[in-house]
C-alpha cells in the first residue's frame, strides 16, 4: 500500500510556499506516494474561543470535541490529515513568524491532541512525520522564529519533525524559482519525508541539515533561562520549543553549544509520554479551579466590575 502524503500551505496561490510545498510533494509522488495538498486560503477556519472545553473534557477522560467543529472546516480538515502518514506543511513569515491563516489553523489542534486522546482511550497511537517550510523577504533575523513556531504547532497531533527549510531573502512573488538551490532543497525534503515514513517509527531521525538550531533534540533556534516548573522541576536552560533542560558548554573551539542533561528529556514534548505530562499540569491548574467551589465564588464576586467597566471604543 503506498504511502499517504499531504500538503498544507497558508501561502498566496502559485507563490513561494505554494511552490516549495509542491516540489517537496512531486518527491513523494516520484517515490510512489499517494500525494494530496490543500492550501488554507481554500477553507474557513474559525479562531480558538479560548473556552478549554475540550481540555477540560480530556483532563476527565472524555472527548468532546471543539464547539466549533459544526461551524467550520477544521473536522473536515483534521479527519483526513490525522490519517495521513506524514504531513509536509508550508507558511510564509510577514513578521517573524508564520502568518496569520496558518497559526489560526494550528491553535485550533488542541481539540485533536493526540497524546491526551490516547490516555483517556478515546483513539488508537499512529506514528506521523512532517517537514515544515517557511519562506520570507528578509534573512532569518526577521525570520528568527518562523520555524520554531511551526514547530510547536506539532506536538498536538503528534508529528515528529524530520526535516526543516527557512527560505530567506524571497521578498516577491514565486521568487524562490530563482533560487535553484532552494528549489532542489525542496525537492530533498520530499525525499527526506520518503526515507522517513519507510523508516520503523523507533528509527526515524533527524534528516535535515546536521548542525541546524541550538538544540540537539528539536533542532530549534531557540533556548530560553529556566524557571521553577509546576511540578519542582528546574533546568538552567530549556530549549524553548521541545522543552528540554540543560545547560550551556563551551567547547574546545571556544563556542557554545547546549547540552541536554541527565533528565532533561523528562517533559520532551516531541514524545508522547513528555506531552502527557501537560495533561497532569492542565488537570492540576485548571481541574483545580473547577473542582474548588470557593474559587469559583471568588472569582463570581469580583468580575462584576470589570463586566460594568465599560470603555470608549471606535465610531
């Protein structure tokens, strides 16, 4: 049976990442995949409402779904793409980070959170993979977080990330066909997802440039000081997107490189295991709240001033 691929892009039509998605998808298709691609502009997609219902419900082992899976294409979308065998997803960075259409698609996932599904029983465990592509106008300085938040879009419905492209200084439209480099590095990845999804689950590496990002786990460019966790746990330093702790070391060249200790793997949000562990933090926090009648009566008694504010707004 033949491999199933998609595509998902946020990108304008017949421009730079619809492109790259494209030639990424012509790889697979070329190795034997049973390819698919939509383009988001293509769809409605409501923003998050920010209710946590659906948390809620999984934090007491059911699933409810979103209230919003009758109102827009979300379901529709996620009912085929959670069946796919790996997904390659494209996104353009206006500011630093991906755009609008893409993260409004992305935080809705919550509602589909594969490793909270699992534990309460409410679906089966099936391995995914994805590459990610994100293309801009300007080097990775105004681009410095495009990946790595198309990166935390996919711990929720459990895609391990095997291979990352940031295409840089493509200011204008399909431009990357300038570009034959980045245009064959597309093609790569699609070979990559190949190599990848062929590959038994236990085995699936890293396949993109070796010494890409900071960190060794999520190749991510993006570290952060650590703080006192929910649970007593602390690392000096956490790898902002994966969440593993470690520290700073210089090497013998006199660089720096981050190293993951002992534990640090403790909350890898890459495993399903470290997502897991959010589920205990939501039901600790906000289970809390529900459960404690004092709080709630708490709250009820001072939001009444906030609800009579009221302020100018336009014309």
């Amino acid at each position: 049976m033949a491999y199933k691929i998609m595509g998902v892009t946020a990108g304008r039509k017949n421009s730079n990442s619809e492109i790259l998605l494209k030639e990424a998808l012509m790889a697979c298709e070329e190795l034997g995949a049973e390819v698919r691609m939509i383009n988001l502009k293509d769809f409605h997609i409501e923003p998050c409402t920010g209710c946590t219902s659906c948390t809620r419900g999984m934090a007491q082992g059911k699933n409810t779904g979103c209230v919003l899976d009758k109102k827009d294409d979300k379901k529709k979308i996620m009912d085929v793409l959670l069946n796919q065998d790996a997904v390659i997803y494209s996104a353009p960075t206006y500011d630093l980070m991906p755009n609008a259409e893409y993260l409004a698609f992305a935080q809705r996932s919550l509602a589909f959170e594969t490793s909270f599904l699992e534990t309460i029983g409410a679906i089966e465990h099936r391995d995914r993979v994805a590459g990610l592509i994100a293309v801009g106008g300007s080097t990775r300085a105004w681009q410095s977080i495009a990946l790595e938040c198309m990166q935390a879009t996919m711990f929720t419905t459990d895609f391990k990330v095997v291979d990352m492209i940031l295409g840089t200084r493509i200011p204008g439209r399909a431009q990357c066909l300038l570009n034959d480099e980045l245009v064959a590095r597309a093609h790569k990845m699609g070979e990559n997802i190949m190599k990848a999804v062929a590959t038994p689950p236990e085995e699936r590496t890293w396949l993109g440039e070796e010494d890409m990002g900071w960190c060794p786990n999520c190749h991510s460019n993006a570290l952060v000081l650590g703080e006192m966790q929910w649970d007593g746990i602390y690392y000096p330093v956490e790898c902002q997107v994966c969440g593993c702790g470690g520290t700073l070391e210089k090497t013998e060249d006199g660089k720096w490189k981050f190293v993951i200790q002992e534990n640090g793997h403790y909350k890898d949000r890459t495993t399903v295991i470290g997502r897991a562990r959010h589920l205990e933090e939501i039901g600790q926090t906000e289970g809390g709240f529900y459960a404690n009648p004092e709080f709630q009566k708490i709250v009820a008694e001072k939001i009444g001033k906030y609800k009579a504010k009221q302020f100018p707004g336009l014309e």
